[in-house]
C-alpha cells in the first residue's frame, strides 16, 4: 500500500512533524484527500486523551478552553485562518475577484475578527454545555466533521481560482472518495453515539457541507483553500451544537 498520501495530507493538516521524504510528490499530493477523513479520526483521538488529561487535572470550563486550544495548534490555526479569510470576502458585498483578492490578504478585517470570536465562543458554550457522559464521545467526532467533508467539497466543486495550493487538491468527483468519507462519519457516530443521536448527527453535517459548499459556489464559482478551512471550522461545531439540542430538549 502506498501511504505516501496519507503522510501528505497529515503534513498538510497537522503540525506534526512529518518528514518530507515521507510524503512523496505532487501525485501524491493530489491523492491526499482521501486520506483526511482518516486523519480527521487520529486529530479526534489524540484530542479525547488530551481532554481526559485536562479533565482529570482541572475545572472543566479550564479544560475546554486549553482543549479548544489544542484543537487550535494540532493545525497551526490553519483552518481559523481560512474562516477569517472567507469571512471577510464573502461579507464584503464586493464581486466575484474581488473577494479573490480579500482572501489572498493576510491581514484579518472586522468581519473576519468577528467569526474567529464568534465559532470560538460557540464551540466553548457547547463544550460547556454538553453532558458529561457524551463528551469524549463528541470531542472525538468533532475533527471527524471537519475533514470528512472536505475531500467530497474539494471533488464536487470547480476550484475558483487558475492557480493555488489547493489546486492540488482538486480531481474529477469520486464516489470512492465520497463513500470512504461517509465511512468514517457513520460508524464512529453510531458506534459512539446510538442510532438516533448519530443519525441527527450524520443528517445535519451532510445537510451542512452541501448547503455552505451552495454558498460557496454561489459566491465565487467554486472553492478555495480559505473557505475549505472555513467549512472545517463551521462542520466541527455540528456535533456537539446537535449533542447539545437533543440534551436540551431531553431526547437523550
């Protein structure tokens, strides 16, 4: 088996230290996405031991934020720097290069500033909020979420710029891909969560990356690097934001 894209994509969405060698070329580069949902599973577990640690030694509204910290650092931000990117394009009420633009400036404006505040304090309250018997369950599909969707989006939809990093990351649509990605999502959500949970859980992430992937489209005829990032961040919130509801409304 060449795992040569497995090395690239947990190079590509981690700050572990992957040597290069590892990874291959551009072909294996281009084949890196199928191997996301499963690095997704390894960010999720190392964030579970990383809790239970946390958990053991402090308060757990200290825990959530230093864990929400390590979610944070396992991808060097990578993803928090896509929301802010996209957010300041796509609410800029400017036209399709334009946002282009926006999202190619390093700088992060108000808007941008605002979603980064905003996901944070929502990840923190539904942390804070979720019952402590489906917690590491929750934490460990939370990056599940985020990367399952990102190698079906990145597919499915037309890249929006002529040249970029993640132009390497764009192929004809797979129903490989696209079934491996939902293998993924599925067993663990039902394995971890029970049928009805897991079902609500799987229904709102797929309902989810194919109405923000819409958006995109509509925007700017495609996807970029940003707003794949920016999918990321918004599809890790589903978990614990349909956990949260369903404790809520006293259905689990």
């Amino acid at each position: 088996m060449n795992l040569k894209p497995f090395f690239s994509a947990l190079r590509f969405l981690t700050i572990l230290p992957v040597p290069e060698s590892w990874c291959g070329d551009e072909a294996s580069f281009l084949k890196s996405p199928d191997w996301y949902p499963l690095v997704g599973l390894l960010i999720g577990l190392l964030m579970v031991v990383v809790d239970l640690v946390l958990c053991w030694l402090l308060p757990v509204p200290v825990a959530s934020v230093l864990l929400l910290l390590a979610m944070i650092s396992i991808s060097g931000a990578l993803h928090l720097d896509g929301l802010a990117d996209s957010a300041d394009a796509f609410f800029s009420s400017r036209g399709r290069e334009r946002m282009l633009e926006i999202m190619k400036d390093s700088r992060s404006g108000p808007m941008g500033v605002t979603a980064i505040v905003f996901i944070l304090l929502l990840k923190l309250m539904l942390l804070l909020s979720l019952p402590q018997a489906w917690r590491w369950q929750v934490v460990l599909l939370m990056p599940v979420a985020g990367r399952c969707v990102l190698p079906v989006i990145s597919s499915w939809l037309p890249y929006a710029r002529r040249e970029g990093t993640a132009a390497f990351t764009r192929s004809s649509f797979s129903w490989l891909r696209l079934i491996s990605a939902l293998a993924v999502l599925l067993i663990p959500s039902f394995a971890l969560l029970g049928w009805k949970a897991g079902l609500f859980v799987i229904a709102t992430v797929c309902f989810g990356g194919w109405l923000l992937s819409l958006y995109s489209h509509r925007k700017i005829g495609g996807f970029t690097g940003d707003t794949l990032g920016a999918i990321c961040e918004l599809m890790e919130l589903l978990p614990v934001l349909c956990i949260v509801v369903l404790a809520h409304q006293g259905m689990i």
